[in-house]
C-alpha cells in the first residue's frame, strides 16, 4: 500500500464507518430534471443526478485535475463538464474525453483519466449508492441493494426522514434501544411511562445481524390494536437489524400486512440521517391511514431527533458510555457484528457471528 493510501486506511478505521455497503443518498424526488445535486456519505462528496435516460449516477464531487466540485460544472444529460476547465466526464463511467487545453503537441493520454464514481441506483423512492472503500477496486459482485419486503402487488408506501446530530453508531443503537420508548415517546395512544412491564423477546442469529422472533406485539400498543380490529385476526410482528445499518420490521394480521425500513446513514463522522420507508395494503379497511400513520411516525422521529440532539451535548465531553444487558444487549450484538465483519475482512475468512444461537432476553419497558 502506498503511503497515502495507508494514511486513508487509518483514517477510515477511525471513523467507524463500514465502506463496500449500498447507503441512501438522496430521495429520488430530490433529483429534478438535468440538474447535478450534492450529497455526502460517509464524508465523501458526491454529486449525483440522472442521465437523459433515466439513468441515475454518482461521481465523488471534485474534480481530478484541481479538485473543483464537479457539481458547479454543466450537465447536458450525458456528460459532466468541470466549471473550472472545461475538462468533460461521462457520467456514467467517470471516464475522462475532453481536454479543451491540449494541443496537437500533447500526448497525455485522455482516456485513461477517471473522475472518482461510484455505482448508483434507483429502489424504493431512494438513490443508493455503493461506497466501495476509497483506494479499494470494486468487487467483482456487487451485492444486491437492500429491498423493502412487501407482501402483495397493490400498496401504499410512505417516506419520512430525520436528521441526527451523532455518530452512526449513537444513530443505530438508538434506533434498536427498548429502554427509551416509556420515556422518549410517550402519548396517549402509544404507550405511558406507567404501562411499563417486563418483557421476554427471542432473538436469532441471521446472516450479518440478528431478529426479534416472530412474536406477538405487546398489548400497550394501540396500532397493533387497530390492526387486530379491522382484520379480525392476531398480529404478529417480527424485526431485523442487518449491517450495516438496516432495521426492518413486519406486521402481518390475517390479510393485512405493514413493512418499514430504517436506514441509518453516516453523512459525516457526527452526522447521520433515519431514512425512513414503509408500506402497506391496509388502505381499503382504514382510508385515512396515510395521513394519520405519517403524522405519528414524524412525531416519533421528532422525539427521537431532540434526544439525540440533547445526548449529544453530553458526547462532546467524551464522557465514559456504559451498555448493560439485558436492555443493551441488541447494541453489544452490534458493536460485535461489527467488529467481527472487519476482521473477517481483514483476514479474508469467513465472518464469526457474535451469537451462539437464539438468545431470550428480558426488560421492562
Ligand atoms: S479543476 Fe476541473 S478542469 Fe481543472
Ligand atoms: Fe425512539
């Protein structure tokens, strides 16, 4: 490795990010027209947009010749040409093939030069993008894009999302924590810091992360109940967490079903977004379900945002962190996951999950 290469390494490492993952960038909706638009994953910036054809692409937003972002530059729905001179890139393959500047004297060879880009999708209302580690080839199989389960062919699906003041992993260990609903979200039709009682849930090992076994939502839950109303049958609910940042969650009650995805994304080192995607076919039995269900999913992410935003005062004096089981014991698997994918990386073997098999753990909450 050359030096500066082992220089980003180390840099790398210390951020805590995990690279060679499909992150969300954008909503698709935020793409318009020829028109190049910022966006940041993991500290790296990107311009993103979308060809004539549809196409959308991803290219790190600075030039190779001097590093001007290439998002102050023009695009003709094809190619990216750099405000500062002039040089032109495909947008699709970064691939540099124009140099206004040469002249028939130079022989620099054009075609070899590459402006940073990575592999760029389109899936359920958002711009994945790939970020392979910088200064690593692409694999040769780039995983599949993580999907949002749906269960039949006509539903309704919904975007939220939220800015948070903390690392990814503050982000992610926030979003798996059950100690924090009676007190964060507390409301008359949720639940109460007097409805608390103790609970046992099953947990399974799956490939790169762990899931709360099927199971029968606890009864303090008003939408469950609602659920169980309009379709006569029980509902059960089962939930995933899966590296690198990834928490689905399913409710299935007779013919009725509800899917949601939450992605929490690194922008920068303290700065990560909830991405928040769900859908569901239970727009015939509860017409205004669209308009309620955002309603209390936004007031919940509110209330999540402003406790993080109040815990990170508290982080900036690096203050010593505590985990304690049972409560904390889904973040310990995470740190573990975590760990664990990187040695697995590092040595090139096969990765050791960090649980044995299924675990039962208790809390009050
Ligand atoms: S900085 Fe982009 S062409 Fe010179
Ligand atoms: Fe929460």
């Amino acid at each position: 490795m050359r030096e500066n290469e082992d220089g980003e390494a180390t840099r790398e490492a210390s951020l805590g990010f995990l690279w060679d993952f499909w992150y969300p960038a954008l909503r698709s909706t935020e793409l318009r027209g020829q028109k190049l638009t910022k966006a940041m994953l993991l500290e790296v910036p990107l311009v993103v947009g979308r060809t004539a054809d549809g196409q959308a692409f991803a290219m790190r937003d600075s030039c190779p010749h001097r590093g001007m972002p290439l998002s102050y530059g023009n695009f003709d729905g094809k190619s990216v040409e750099c405000s500062y001179h002039g040089w032109k890139f495909d947008a699709c393959t970064g691939g540099c093939f124009e140099i206004p500047s040469l002249s028939s004297h130079d022989k620099l060879k054009v075609e070899r030069i590459f402006a940073g880009h990575y592999p760029c999708q389109e899936r359920d209302g958002y711009i994945w993008v790939y970020m392979a580690a910088p200064a690593s080839r692409l694999p040769e199989i780039i995983p599949p894009i993580p999907e949002l389960p749906v269960f039949s062919d006509k539903y309704k699906i919904t975007q939220l999302s939220c800015v948070l003041p903390s690392h990814i992993d503050h982000g992610i260990i926030g979003l798996m924590d059950p100690a924090h609903g009676p007190f964060v979200h507390q409301s008359w039709y949720w639940r109460s810091r007097h409805s608390i009682h103790e609970k046992e849930k099953h947990f399974e090992p799956i490939p790169n992360g762990f899931r709360m076994s099927r199971h029968e939502p606890s009864s303090n839950s008003a939408p469950y109940k609602l659920l169980r109303y309009f379709s006569g049958e029980e509902a059960m609910t089962m939930i995933d967490f899966v590296l690198p940042n990834i928490r689905l969650e399913e409710i299935r009650s007779g013919h009725l079903w509800f899917s949601s995805r939450a992605t929490v994304t690194p922008i920068e080192r303290n700065l990560c977004r909830i991405d928040f995607v769900a859908a569901w076919n239970l727009l015939r039995a509860m017409p205004l379900i669209v308009p309620i269900f955002r309603s209390f999913a936004k007031r919940f992410l509110r209330q999540d945002q402003e406790t993080m935003i109040k815990q990170a005062e508290g982080l900036k004096h690096d203050p010593r962190l505590m985990l304690i089981d049972d409560a904390d014991r889904p973040a310990k698997w995470y740190f573990a996951l975590k760990a664990n994918l990187l040695d697995a990386r590092r040595n090139g073997t096969p990765m050791v999950h960090p649980m044995p098999g299924p675990v039962t753990l208790h809390w009050r909450s």
